[in-house]
C-alpha cells in the first residue's frame, strides 16, 4: 500500500500555522493543484463539476496521536471523531471549488492546504453521492469554539 | 508515503461485481469496520456523528487506467472526473451511516465496499465542512444511465 505523487497542491500557505481549519472557513483563499503530465489524460470531464475533492498526503506531520484538541473545541477528542493532521495515515481530503482547469493545473478556492503538498487523488464531488445537509455532526454541533485558523499545536510526534 | 492498514473492512460483497457503486445506492446494506485494539483510543466521541467518511485501499484493483467507462455513464471519461477504482492511488472514500460503535467495530449502513477491505482511516462526516447540495456535478448531471451495481469492467490490469 505505497502512494505516489500524482501532483503538488500550491497555496498561499507556508505553515502550519494560520492555515484555514476546513475550505469552508477560507472561501476566498485560492490555490493551483498541479497534476504532473503523466496524469493530466485523466482530468478530462472534471471541469463540469463545481467542487473535487483533493486527497493529499500530510507531508509535514509528524507522529500519530489517538487523543487530540481539535481545533474547534476546548476538550480532548477521539483523533478519528476529528479531522486533526497526526494520523496513522496522513490523508488528507478537501471538498475545494473548482474555478478552472488549464494544462494541467487546477485553479481552485477554498483551499485549506500547505503550500507543497502532495497530491494522491483528485474525485468529482458529486452532491448525489456526497452531500448530507442534514447529517448530525456530535461535538462539533454544540462546541462554541470557532476558531478558522490553525495554530501550531499538531506539531511535532 | 506507505500507508499502514488500521483495520478491516467486513461487508456482504465478495466479489467486484454487484457492489453498490456508492454509498447511497444501498442504504439498507450493512457492514462492520473492525478497528485494531492498538487504534481503538482514537474512536471516542465518534459516536454522536451521524456518519463517518471511510477512507480505504482497493487492494483487489490492478492497473491504473486514465480514462474509464464508468458505471454510471455510458461514454468515456477521465479517470478524475469518476469515482472509478483502477487510479493511481487506489484510496477510495465512502460516506457511511454509524449505527452503533461497540468493542473497536463500527456497525454502519450504507456501505459499498469488498469484504475485507483494509482500512486507513475513519474521518467524521461534518455537514458543515462536507455538505454542498447544490454542487453541479458535471456529467452526472445528464447521465441518464441509473445504474446502482457494479459489474466487472474494472477487473484486470
């Protein structure tokens, strides 16, 4: 089960620090996901969809931990009832809108991702299949914490 | 970037043919997501989610193919732009419904995965990060083939 680089994800984030938690919180904020030639055959047809999902590989983390504060709450949480970074498998996946498609790259909004990171999957977000406006989200229904942005406290193993 | 299995996959599907082809085809099937003991600290708070996005390997595909015929479709596409299996990353997210979590076993509905699928992560399904019910979805938008199963056309390399 060994993942390969099909792209690299480019966007206004250097950090890990001050990145937006989730791509709804930072609507605004644009990136380009570059999909490596090789790849690009497969992108066609993707442009009619409004959003993608992007899977991703959190290069940057390190360590795995089970018990976390996620970034939306004051207590400490199951790592799998969040979508905290320190993972045994760190797979990342953003719902981004998709803007424009151009040799290759992606232009998109809502980006959530620092800046280099690697690329494993592009999906069609498909509203058929995907979205559960109704759907009961636990903690994250009564948490009054709402912090956007990242600090560093996923740093380090 | 080597992925590491965190538990397996127990559905009814055995075979690559007659799979529901997402998650919302087969609302009434259900499966159970056997967590490993060592993982098992992470699931706490897991319970008050509706539903969990399951993240997996499709470790019975072979070969990668850019452009598919998919399921539900009956021209072809890019790979990117379909949910189909035979991808370079051969990872693939399901939206499942959590009915109850007992002993490190998710028991869950709504699923459309192989029994025995390895498991590399379980994420919570956030209305507010991943539900967008009016993405335009592309091709899928006019497709008038309704199929709900799959047949074998991704077998093989």
């Amino acid at each position: 089960m060994q993942t390969v680089s099909i792209g690299v994800i480019h966007s206004p984030f250097k950090d890990a620090s001050g990145v937006p938690i989730q791509a709804v919180f930072a609507p605004q904020a644009q990136g380009e996901v570059e999909v490596f030639p090789e790849y690009r055959q497969g992108l066609q047809d993707l442009e009619g969809f409004e959003r993608v999902w992007l899977i991703y590989w959190f290069d940057r983390q390190e360590g795995v931990r089970l018990r976390v504060r996620p970034f939306r709450d004051d207590r400490e949480r199951g790592l799998f009832a969040t979508r905290a970074p320190c993972r045994p498998n760190p797979i990342g996946i953003s719902p981004v809108r998709l803007l424009r498609l151009e040799d290759g790259r992606l232009y998109v909004a809502g980006i959530d991702v620092l800046d280099g990171t690697p690329l494993l999957d592009i999906k069609p977000y498909c509203r058929q299949f995907d979205a559960f406006p109704e759907s009961r989200s636990g903690w994250l229904e009564t948490s009054e914490n709402t912090r956007t942005r990242s600090d560093n406290r996923f740093a380090g193993p």
